[in-house]
C-alpha cells in the first residue's frame, strides 16, 4: 500500500494506491489513523469485526471509514490493524484490531470528523487500484 | 480572471451561468481584487458553480469574503431554495450548528492579566478539550432526548447556567421542530458523554479584552465598552453532529439515485423538501443544533464556574452576562423577500452567519431595535469581531455575512512552515498566552494560515452585510 496526502486548503485528503481491493481498503484506514496518530503507538490488544453493506465501492468505502470513526469516538479505541477478508462491489467483512485510547501514550496529530463524499474515488488501475478521500477535520 | 467572472460593483462579483453547464443560478460572491485571487487559488469557485445546480434554489449561490474550498458546499457559502426545492446535508456540513458565543465581564484588562496564566490553568482543567475527552456531563437516552428537543434550556435545567441566557441565544436556546426519533442509535451513542466538550482543531475558548469600539452606539446597547474583557466560545454538535451528517448523507445519497436528481459532487446529496428524507434530516439537523447549543451553554458553565474560583466572586457579580449565541453552520426555514415577492426558504450557510437588521422577526426582545449580534471569531493572533446586522444583508444575502477569516493555507503547509513552539512564544511576546495539546496542532491554526480577519469584516461592511461594532484582541486562548 503506499499513500499521499493531497492539500486541500482547510481539510485533508489522501490518495491511496494497493494491489488488490482488499488492500486498497485497508490502507486506507491506515492511512486515515495514521493521519489521527502514530500507528507505532497503538497496540493490537482488542479486535472489531465488521460486516458492511453498500451499493457500490465509494459507497462502501465512505461507511468503512465512517463506523470506524463511530467507534473512536463512541468506544474510545484507536486502531492499527486491518484485514479485509471478503470484498465485493456491495460488500466488506473485516477485522481491526487496536486498544483504549491512552492519553499517555497517543498523542494526537489531528481530529478527523468524518469522511466526506467530496471528490472521493475508487478506481481500477491498469495494475492494482487507487482510492481518494478529502476527510472533514 | 476566470470566464464568465465579473466585477458588479466594488465588492460583489457574478459568475455567470456559463460558467459550467447546469447552473441554474449564477454565483455571486462578496470578495475584493485580493481575496478573490485567494479563493481563485483553490475550488472554491468551482463549488460555488456546483450549488447553483442544486434543484430550486433561488436568486444565485453565495459566497461570502471569506470564501474557500470546502467539501461539497464551499466555506463562505449561502443558498437558499424554495419549497419546490431540496435541503442538503452537504450545506450544511459534519459540524452541525457549530458556531460561537461572547460572554461579557464588567472586568477591565488590568483585572485579569496579572493572574491570566493561572486563570487559563484552571479552565483548562475545568473544560475538557482534546481528541478523545470525555465530559462529566452524562447523558443517558432519556436526558440525550431533552437536550435534542430543548437545547440550551434542557442544559440550563440540569443546572447549568441562567434563565437570562436563553433570551441571548438563537431561538431562545432551542431549534424548533427537533425530532428525537429521527436521529440514530449511533449518534445518541456518540452524543452520551461529550455535552460541555470543547473538542479539537479550530475550536476555543478565549479571553479576550474589547479593544477599540467602532460603533459607538450599538456597542452600549451590546454592553461593550473598550477595555472590558469578555471570553468567546467557538464549538459545535460534536459527534453527534457528525453522526448526523453521516446517516443522512447516505440516505439523501440513494433518495438523488431514486429521483434521477442530477448533481455535480457527491457530497451534495439532497432530497425535496417536502419529502420523507428532507423532513427526517431536519429534525435530526434541529436536534444537532440543539445539542450544539447545549454543548455551549455547558462550556459557558465551565468558564464561569473557573473565574468564580479565580476571583472568588460570583459570575453574576462579575457580570457574566451572555451577549449571544449564534450557529455557523446550519439550514433553516425563513422568510425572505425575492423579486418583491416574499417566499419560505430553506437557507442554508456553510461558514456563514445569519445578519439580521432592527425589527427581524426572530431576533429576541433585547436586539428587535438594535440589529442582532453577529459575532465573528479571528485566528488566535489577531483580532475577532462583534459586528451589527444591516437591512442591506436582507437583499443581498438572504440576511447573512461572513463567519470568520477564513483558511488561506492548508494545515499540512502550515505545519511544514510554521514550528508551534515558536509561535507559541512570537504571541507571549504579543501579551497572548496560548494553551493548546500539542505545538503541531496549534501551528496549523497559526494567524498566517488564515486569511486577515480584517479585511473580510471590512469587504462586509463595504458590500453593506454587516457593520462593525467593536474588534477585540485575544489575551490567553485554550484550543483543544
């Protein structure tokens, strides 16, 4: 997976590119923690499955980032692990894995809001896929 | 200068709807020569042309003289529409209802700079602020319920501030027409412990002293007078807002699919006002305002209860009195005039604030004669505004100004060019102490990252959007 942040005058986006689907979904939640904070910092001591449900990839993409937005901000937890285990058009099952956030240790680079639908692609590449998303921060 | 741009008077620009195929209004935007070259820089005009495409919407899509790229609706932006139009979440944004409040003193300068570290501390711990806080205000379903139908008033019944406070708030603290239902189990879950958070990025709560009176007559009828020091509140819906936006971006997203509704970015998904998914979103917007309120009126509790200690007096003794609380970020119903014929429309401002005039209907008792408050935050480094709103914003803007300076410069340069111990110490040396979590986060929201605060409140009171009333300079500032 490699990622870059695209300027965006008052928010922050990114671009992510991975050989596979599957990995282009999950380097971009990395890419997105990796913006909130250090990925070295966070241990994977508890784990989340997830089974979401879209009607297309952007759509997809855009509830991926968003519950695991929800469940920093509902559960407190911080993650740096992600396996995507099945990936269709309609469909993500995967598993994230992180800990409690621990003021001690994480410290924070940026609050992220949300992820937007502004501008953001999923596209197939002559060898692998790209992905853009501009985060409200 | 850019096709189909031009210049109709001093401040005031059109862009024509040639611009880009199906606009069905022109852009008007309220810049000079300088600060349009700024928002020419980015994609700010080019959403600015995307909201004109928006279904029913009424006399042009605005922008105000702090104008920049956004996501879906620019910042700065103001549209309206017509019943046979739409509302989108997109205008409104993530950060529902977030906005600001002024709470004056009858402390002068001299009172509260020798102890102002001290003074910070303590509201400092007092206000939790930072990513990942939680507040000592829990709200359980049933309590979260109250504060998204009643607002400031269901937080001023927990106990937290004064009747008096609800005449200076917006709707007298409460939206109308919230609808608890129509917001969903994750936002409730979100909304459960951060009621009196400040949270992160451009928000803060600052003391400030008035330091030059510009408006002499209104700022007596405000209560402002220079010399006295007053504390400015910026923050929003939190979470909840958050988890609004998000639910029913989804749910406007297949109601465009559904309809065959044609839009130019995603993130201006909407549905017919009218229609199942417009009513829902604007009762769970209005429950998010509420919350918003809410939120503000709890931290407004915190910053008296810290000067109490600090100056072992009551806040009503040291006259803590709010002056208003007004949102940024919001869509609402109002009565507008348009080509003499007068319509409901659904306003919406993204980084816009509402500029009534004397005699505005929903201004409370206390402004009917005066013009409501318009309160305008600045960066930390320089100055913020209270302004007066003009009879001339009611023709030209749908009855709104700007709402702040502005971002020039993206938070990744300003981090890259800008080192935040140093600013840290370049605003000490200027008499203003910052206390934030972390430098690289206060140098994101450093004075040059923005536009100048000045020159947007002048570019307003030039185009007639508002008047200003008194400029007041930052003396310590707490940022999350």
């Amino acid at each position: 997976m490699r990622f870059k942040t695209i300027e965006h005058t008052a928010d922050i986006g990114i671009e992510v590119e991975a050989d596979t689907l599957g990995e282009l979904f999950e380097g971009t939640a990395a890419a997105m923690f990796s913006l909130m904070v250090d990925p070295e910092t966070v241990r994977k001591t508890v784990e989340r499955e997830l089974s979401l449900e879209a009607g297309d990839l952007e759509e997809l993409l855009f509830i991926w980032l968003n519950e695991l937005l929800f469940i920093v901000d509902a559960e407190g937890l911080l993650f740096s692990g992600f396996e995507v285990k099945n990936v269709g058009d309609s469909r993500l099952l995967a598993t994230t894995s992180g800990e409690k956030i621990n003021p001690e240790r994480h410290k924070f680079l940026e609050e992220i809001k949300a992820a937007t639908y502004h501008e953001m692609t999923v596209e197939r590449q002559d060898s692998g896929w790209k992905a853009r998303v501009i985060f409200d921060v | 200068m850019v096709e189909g741009l031009k210049r109709i008077s001093d401040y005031k620009w059109e862009l024509s709807t040639d611009y880009k195929a199906g606009m069905r209004v022109p852009g008007i935007v309220f810049a000079d020569e300088e600060l349009l070259n700024l928002a020419m820089r980015d994609k700010a005009l080019e959403q600015v042309a995307n909201v004109a495409f928006l279904p029913g919407i009424v006399y042009g899509s605005l922008a105000m003289p702090d104008l920049h790229w956004g996501y879906g609706f620019p910042i700065g932006g103001v549209a309206a529409f017509s019943e046979d139009g739409v509302v989108s979440p997109g205008g409104v944004g993530f950060d529902i209802s977030c906005g600001v409040r002024l709470v004056k003193t009858n402390l002068e300068e001299g009172d509260v700079r020798p102890g102002l570290r001290g003074l910070l501390a303590l509201m400092a711990s007092n206000v939790p602020k930072g990513l990942g806080k939680r507040g000592s205000i829990k709200t359980p379903e049933q309590l979260l319920r109250k504060v998204f139908t009643g607002g400031a008033r269901a937080v001023l019944d927990m106990g937290y501030g004064r009747q008096e406070d609800l005449e200076c708030t917006e709707w007298g603290g409460s939206y109308p027409g919230a609808g608890p239902d129509r917001v969903s189990p994750r936002a409730y879950e979100r909304g459960k412990d951060q009621l009196g958070t400040l949270g992160s990025g451009n928000h803060f709560v600052e003391v400030q002293v008035v330091e030059k009176v510009l408006l002499p007559e209104v700022a007596g009828e405000f209560g402002l007078h220079e010399g006295q020091v007053t504390v400015m509140i910026h923050s929003g819906s939190r979470g909840v807002g958050h988890q609004i936006c998000t639910d029913y971006l989804q749910v406007m997203d297949h109601a465009v699919k559904r309809m065959g509704i044609e839009i130019p970015d995603r993130q201006l998904a909407c549905a017919p006002l009218g229609s199942k998914e417009a009513s829902d979103y604007m009762a769970a917007l209005a429950c998010a305002g509420n919350y918003a309120i809410g939120n503000r009126q709890a931290l407004m509790h915190w910053v008296r209860h810290s000067f109490e200690r600090h100056f072992k007096s009551s806040e009503r003794q040291l006259g803590m009195d709010l002056l208003y609380d007004i949102s940024h970020n919001i869509a609402r119903m109002e009565t507008h005039e348009v080509d003499g014929k007068r319509m409901e429309l659904c306003v919406h401002r993204k980084g816009a604030t509402a500029s009534f005039p004397p005699g505005h209907p929903d201004l409370p008792p206390a402004f009917k004669e005066v013009g409501q408050p318009v309160i305008i935050p600045g960066d930390m480094g320089t100055h913020s505004y209270v302004l007066v709103g003009s009879e001339t914003a009611m023709r030209e803007s749908f009855g709104s100004t700007c709402h702040g300076a502005g971002r020039a410069m993206s938070r990744s340069k300003a981090k890259k060019t800008i080192s935040g111990s140093e600013l840290r110490a370049r605003l000490e040396s200027e008499g203003i102490i910052v206390m934030s979590e972390k430098d690289s986060l206060l140098a994101e929201e450093a004075p040059e990252a923005y536009k100048d605060v000045s020159r947007v409140v002048d570019i307003c009171e030039g185009a007639g959007l508002s008047r200003k009333v008194a400029m007041l300079k930052p003396m310590g500032v707490l940022k999350g």
